[in-house]
C-alpha cells in the first residue's frame, strides 16, 4: 500500500487513538495497515512481515480492543521463543494498553522463580506473555488456565513451530477453546513451517506485506575470508568501522565464546550470550547494549531471538547461517524505524553457494568482495570502546525505587551533573545505571555513602 493511514481511521476507541499519538504512532506501517482490519473481525491470520515492523501494535490492537476488562480471566496468550522477546512485547502491550483502566499483563518466562509466577495468576490476568516451556508447566499444575481464552499469538512462528517447541504448542494449545483466534506472525515462512501453521488455523487470511527492507535502507556486503583469517579480518573490520554498537552472529556456543574472547583480549568492549549464559547475566548484557555501556554483542541465533536495540549500526556475519531465511532475521537487527544500517557477512571458500541462495530469495545480486589484511593493517586505530559504564544497585520496583529517585541521589549536592547520567532501569529486584565512562568512580562512591529512599544498597560496577 502506498497511501498512509491514520489509527483514527479504524474503528477503534477514540481513547486508543489518542494513546497512539501520545505514543507518536501517527500512521500506521504496512503491515498493521493489513492486520488490524482482520484481527478486530476475529479472523484466524498467517501474517509474514520484517523484524521491526510493527507486528506487536498489529495483533495487539485487535487483542486489547476485543478484551472484556470485567472478565478477570485470561483471554490472550502471546508464545514468543525466548524472554528477551516476551519482555519486549509485554512493555509493548503495556505501553499501547494504557488508555484502558486495569488491564493486567503477566509475564510468564523461564529464568525466573515459578512460585512467582504463581503468586500473580492467583490473583487472575487479562493478557499472558510467555515462553513455551514456562507456559505448558503452569498449564500442567494448574496454576494457569485457558478456558476462558478468545485469542493466541505466536510470534516468530517460523521457530516457534520448528522441533524445539511444536509438542508444547500443540499440549497448550489443547486446552485452549477450539474457537479461539490463533494469529501467527514471522519474518520468514518456509513452505513445510506454512504448512505446519494452517494445521492449527481456521480459514486463515494470509497477510505478505514488508517483507524486506527498502532498498538503500540497509547495505549488504559480502567478504570472502580465509577461514584462519577470519578473527583478525573482524578486528581489522570493526576497528574500520568504528560503530557505537555492533552484532557479531556465530553459528555455534563455541565459536561465539571463542570470538568474544578474542575480541576481549583485543580490547573490544565485548559479551558472548547463547544458550549456556544464564538469563540474569543476558538481562544485564542486554541492558549494557542498550545504554552504551558495552559496544558488541556476540550471540547465535536463538539468544539473538527478540533483540530489539535501537539504531543499532552494524550485524555482522562472523559465520554466514546455514538457511537464507536466518539471513533475514539477523539483517533486521539493524535499519529499524525508518534508520539506516549495514550488514557485513565472511565467507570461506567453500561457501559460495550461500549467497545464491540468498539472491535467489531475496531478488538481489549480492557478489563477494575480497577481504585481505596486510601486515599493520588498522594497527594506528583504537578498539571499539564504550562511552558508558553500568552501575547496578540491588533495589528495584520492589523497593519503590524509581528513575527518579536514583537520578536525585547522584545529581544532589556536590553530586553529578544529570548529563553525566544515561539511562536508567529499574527492574523488580534490581537497578541498572549508565554513567558516563569518565565519572564512574565518583558515581559509584557517591551510591555507597548516600542512602537512596532512607535505604543503603549494594553496589556493582559492571566491565
């Protein structure tokens, strides 16, 4: 479609529309142009659009507007694949849920203390965001219920229906009404993944819309590497390029771990995340990505699954993904709302059919270039280094400690100046503070000796 549309023009609460201006979501993008019509009929959808098109205002637009807030029952369920993706869809749902008055949003992901969880579906939800693993375990012992449920999301369907989670889709969803709304969303959908799908869906609308991003939006460019060159030909590269912040993907735990070390031996402001990293660890990663304390992530695809960094400047493919639709998912890391990236990918000799495939995917040319290191190449040029620091407390929301309240601790007398401080989380049980590299220690002093609400916490310097 090439005609934007206004939110006012549905037919949706004058109340949601005015949220969304608040929220600066003026028009809708492409694919919630197409979705919401649908999803406020109650249509089954099988909707394949790019990473960072607005999927979560699609489907939950149609969710919130056909939720019955008297019913303290749950009524929608959203599966992502890992809980970096579900924290960032309920903060979504949270956000565009606010001109409704006591609508509860669960978060219900592994990594976290099941009797927790528990606790808060005591006291009933209106709206689940979970894990698959997390959800079928409260579902079995009875901590959760779905009878009354009207709709379910799955997002980034093309993993969540792969091996790793299709039993435990299939065992939720069996308790769920038969009638119930099922909408699946995903940036690629392979035909034996569609297929799959329509074996859950009802006379499903199928909705192909943004599929990849605009041409000049994001560069792609494609190295050819020896394969016992590839560490130094990355150093070689990111000192070259400088970003701010940059995704390196590796194939396997091991490679990741290996690069990340590397890269740390080399002075790079850099972290590892796959499966074996702890979940508080990758919270805290990401929180570092996010606020300018740390510089490069290193991940494999699923610990990468629903990071959400904004203008974010470079993916690189340390290891190029063995399927052209895992391609895809990396490169929409970068380029998000409309901003610009670039994505540099190494290939070993062996390779080259890769980028075939890839062509024939994506309707491009894609050529290698490439990639030689002479000696003391990029020798005079610094590692990519950090312009923050994190400082993390251990009081949180359960602590009724705010932004503002530790943003008034470190900016009081004889404190710092408020544009030494960035971005502050305040997460349930802890906070995560970004303080300029160069006022760090002073920072870190002044949290030990002043108490923050008649409280003294204990402090950690994150490097």
């Amino acid at each position: 479609m090439s005609e934007k549309m206004k939110f006012s023009q549905l037919s949706i609460p004058p109340e949601m529309v005015s949220n969304f201006d608040t929220l600066k979501y003026h028009f809708m993008t492409p694919v919630q142009q197409e979705v919401i019509p649908h999803a406020l009929e109650g249509r089954d959808l099988l909707v394949q659009a790019k990473t960072g098109s607005g999927k979560t205002a699609a489907f939950g637009t149609g969710i919130l507007c056909n939720l019955d807030e008297k019913l303290w029952r749950v009524q929608a369920l959203i599966l992502c694949p890992t809980r970096e993706l579900a924290d960032q869809v309920t903060k979504e749902m949270r956000k565009i849920a606010r001109y409704k008055d006591n609508i509860k949003i669960l978060s219900l992901c592994g990594g976290l203390p099941i009797y927790l969880q528990e606790l808060s579906l005591s006291h009933q939800a209106h709206i689940v965001v979970g894990t698959p693993g997390r959800v079928e375990k409260l579902l079995r012992n009875g901590s959760l219920s779905l009878r009354e449920l009207t709709m379910f999301v799955l997002d980034e369907a093309d993993r969540m229906l792969d091996a790793g989670f299709i039993d435990s889709i299939t065992s939720i969803l069996v308790q769920a009404p038969e009638n119930c709304q099922k909408m699946m969303f995903s940036a690629t959908f392979p035909d034996s993944v569609k297929d799959l799908a329509h074996t859950y869906l009802k006379k499903a609308k199928e909705v192909s819309v943004d599929l990849l991003h605009n041409e000049g939006e994001i560069v792609h460019k494609f190295y050819s590497v020896k394969k016992e060159k590839k560490l130094a030909a990355l150093s070689s590269l990111l000192k070259s390029l400088n970003p701010e912040r940059a995704i390196v993907f590796c194939n396997t735990k091991v490679q990741c771990d290996a690069v990340a070390d590397f890269l740390s031996e080399n002075s790079f402001s850099v972290f590892a995340i796959h499966g074996d990293v702890e979940q508080r660890e990758r919270t805290e990663v990401m929180i570092r990505l996010a606020n300018h304390s740390m510089s490069i992530l290193v991940a494999t695809d699923v610990a990468a699954r629903g990071i959400d960094i904004k203008d974010l400047e470079v993916v690189i493919n340390f290891d190029m993904p063995f399927e052209s639709e895992v391609y895809v998912h990396r490169s929409g890391r970068t380029a998000r709302a409309g901003k610009s990236g670039a994505v540099y990918s190494f290939l070993t000799q062996n390779e080259s059919f890769r980028i075939e495939k890839l062509n024939t995917l994506m309707s491009e040319s894609f050529v290698t270039e490439d990639f030689e290191i002479s000696d003391g190449d990029n020798e005079d040029k610094k590692p990519v280094t950090a312009s923050m620091v994190t400082i993390s407390i251990n009081g949180g929301r359960k602590s009724k400690v705010s932004p503002g309240h530790i943003l008034g601790a470190l900016t009081g007398e004889n404190g710092l100046q408020a544009t030494d401080v960035g971005k502050i989380d305040c997460l349930d049980l802890y906070s995560y503070i970004a303080i300029r590299k160069e006022v760090a220690i002073r920072a870190e002093k002044i949290l030990r000796n002043n108490p923050i609400k008649g409280k003294r916490f204990t402090v950690r310097v994150h490097v």
